[in-house]
C-alpha cells in the first residue's frame, strides 16, 4: 500500500514524457528549421541588394549613371521576359485526352 504513490508519481512522468516526446520535441525541431531557414532568407536578401548596389556603382563609375540604368534595366528585363515564358507547364499535344 505505501508504494501506490511511487508507482502513480512514474505513471505519471512517464505519461508526462510520452506526451512530450510526441508533441514538443517534434515541434522544436522544425521551429529550429524554420528560424534557421528565415535567418538564411534574410542574409540572402541582404547579400543580393549589397551585390546590386555594387553592381551599379561599379557599372556607374565605368560607364555613367544613366547607361549603368540602362544595363541593369536590360539585364532584369531579360531576366524577366525569360521567366515569363517558363511561368505555365507545357501543354499535352492536342490530340490527348488528359482525364483521368
């Protein structure tokens, strides 16, 4: 009789860290990646706008202002017209039925 308080203080704890186990540690670990990948997104950023400001000092001090405007401008819009033509997946030939 005297040792049902050890035994439900175990049940306990046990039930306790099962349900941990299950929830919070599992948990943790993707909110680990998540601040690691936000961390990672945001020197990314960072990196591209000092790399783009560079670019254009650079390109400003060879060229001029405006035809280091005109460059850049050129370069993303290529960049740009390319994406655009890549935005839908292709289409099956016409003659193919696609259902299912």
């Amino acid at each position: 009789m005297d040792d049902y308080p050890a035994k439900i203080a175990d049940l306990l704890e046990t039930v306790a860290t099962r349900i941990r186990s299950l929830t919070i540690d599992r948990v943790r670990g993707w909110v680990t990646w998540v601040a690691v990948g936000l961390v990672a997104a945001m020197l990314g950023i960072l990196i591209m706008v000092f790399l783009m400001i560079g670019l254009f000092r650079f390109l400003a001090n060879l060229v001029g202002t405006e035809p280091a405007y005109l460059i850049l401008g050129g370069i993303f819009l290529a960049a740009g017209m390319l994406l655009w033509t890549r935005r839908l997946p292709k289409r099956p030939p016409a003659g193919e039925d696609t259902r299912g």
